[in-house]
C-alpha cells in the first residue's frame, strides 16, 4: 500500500517566484529517489504565497531515505515563511 506525504510551504509577501523555483529545483531530487511513486508542486489560486507539495511513496522508510538525496544547502532560503507536513497518509 502507498502512502501519500503533503507538504505546505509559505513564501515571504512578493517573493512567491523564488519559492516557486527553489521547490521546482528539488522536485527532480524528490522525483529521483527509490521508492517514490510520484511528486506534484501545487500553487494556490488565489493566494500566490502559498504551495503544497503531494509525494507518494512506496512507504514511509523509502520517503525518509530520499531526504538524504536533497543536499542541506537547498533548504532555508530568503523566500520561505514557514512550511509544515500534514505527515502520512494512506492512499
């Protein structure tokens, strides 16, 4: 069984092209990884601050091994507010 992972990142005010670029720069890292299934970047329509990020994986082991596939220096940034994961869930 698949589980799905969400994820929600925040831009600071008029920075929300920078976020849209760095998180557009990781998903091929994501997307890369052994065990993930698929990895979709969300807008906000009506609020351009705001993203989501939705992985899905072959399980919760598979998706916190990726996380060393992403280098420490992509994280942080000027552009993010805040960020949170609603965890995982089951498909």
């Amino acid at each position: 069984m698949s589980i799905t992972r969400i994820n929600t990142f925040r831009a600071k005010e008029r920075l929300s092209n920078s976020l849209r670029e760095f998180l557009v720069s990781i998903l091929p890292l994501i997307e890369q990884s052994p065990g993930c299934e698929s990895c979709q970047l969300l807008q906000h329509q009506d609020n351009v601050n705001e993203f989501v990020i939705i992985e899905v994986w072959t399980s919760v082991a598979a998706h916190q091994a990726s996380v060393k596939n992403i280098p420490p220096e992509k994280f942080g940034g000027d552009a993010l507010v805040g960020g949170s994961a609603l965890g995982f869930v089951l498909r």
